[in-house]
C-alpha cells in the first residue's frame, strides 16, 4: 500500500504563527491581555444570559411552566457581562481571583482524594499528599497576592498560545 501524499497546510501555518504572534503580544502587553480576556468573558456571559432568557420563554410557551429563576439568572448574568465590559478593571481583577479560588478548592480537592492514592502504594500517597499542599501553599499565595496571580494567568494563557502556535506549524509540514 502506497501513502497519500502529503500537501503543505497553509492554513495550519498561518494559524500557527498567529498563535506565536499573540503568545507574543500576551506577554509584552499583558494588562491589555487580561483586559481583553475581561472583555471577552463579559461577551460571553451577556450571550449566556441571552440564552437564559429565550430558554425561560420556551420553558413557560412549550411546557407551560414558568422559570423565574431562569430569568433571574439571565437578567444577573446580563448585568454582570455589562459591568465586565464596560469596567474591564473590575473584570480583570474578578477573573484573578476567580482563578486563585479555583487553584484553591483544587488543591483542597487533591488533598481531600489522596487517601485514594494509599491503594497504589505509600510512596505515591506521600507524593500526591506533597504536591497537593504545595499546590494548596501556592494557591493561597496567588489569592492574597494578585499581582503574582496576575502575571501567572499571563504566562499561562501566553503559553498557550505559544504550544498552540509550534504544534500548528510542526502539523502543517
């Protein structure tokens, strides 16, 4: 059996070098970036809220029953996407702390399933009881010091884009 032949994937290298291009701008600009990625979540969630109020209306028009609290929801969700865009540094530092308390019940999730671990062996319990309170140590260093939770969620996002970016390129050849 004979391989297909390969062709060069325009479209993956140029996706790829956007990518590079904005891991780049991620890390020289990052308020900018965190900005932006306030602005784009408060998009979403004005959109979500949109959802919630036709969803309301066919739940009460389909099924006869009436949702308050599905047009509650939707009316806070929109709301909220308003303050994040139209005050993105409310949104930024939202965001911050959203991540630092995720980092924080993760840890405490981790820490919480290790005795799982004993079955695999003291050695890997010990491991997993370890690293969990060191992520547990470091995520309530990111929620009392946002600066840091700051530059971390930068350079997490700028990798992302930088991983993207290589692996587009090298699946392109």
């Amino acid at each position: 059996m004979s391989e297909p032949k390969r062709h060069f994937d325009w479209f993956g290298f140029i996706i790829g070098l956007i990518s590079l291009y904005a891991g780049y701008l991620v890390l020289w600009y990052p308020l900018n970036s965190l900005s932006t990625i306030a602005g784009i979540f408060g998009f979403f969630v004005i959109l979500r809220g949109g959802y919630q109020l036709w969803f309301g209306s066919q739940m009460t028009r389909f099924l006869g029953v009436r949702s308050g609290w599905t047009i509650f929801s939707a009316i806070v969700n929109i709301i909220i996407g308003i303050i994040f865009i139209a005050h993105l540094n409310v949104g930024v530092i939202v965001i911050i702390y959203m991540f630092s308390i995720w980092f924080l019940l993760d840890a405490a999730f981790q820490i919480f399933t290790a005795r799982f671990y004993h079955f695999f062996g003291k050695k890997y319990y010990w491991l997993i009881v370890i690293l969990a309170g060191l992520n547990l140590l470091f995520a309530i260093v990111l929620l009392f010091n946002p600066v840091l939770a700051e530059g971390f969620i930068v350079f997490l996002l700028a990798f992302f884009f930088f991983a993207t970016g290589v692996a587009e390129i090298i699946e392109a050849f």
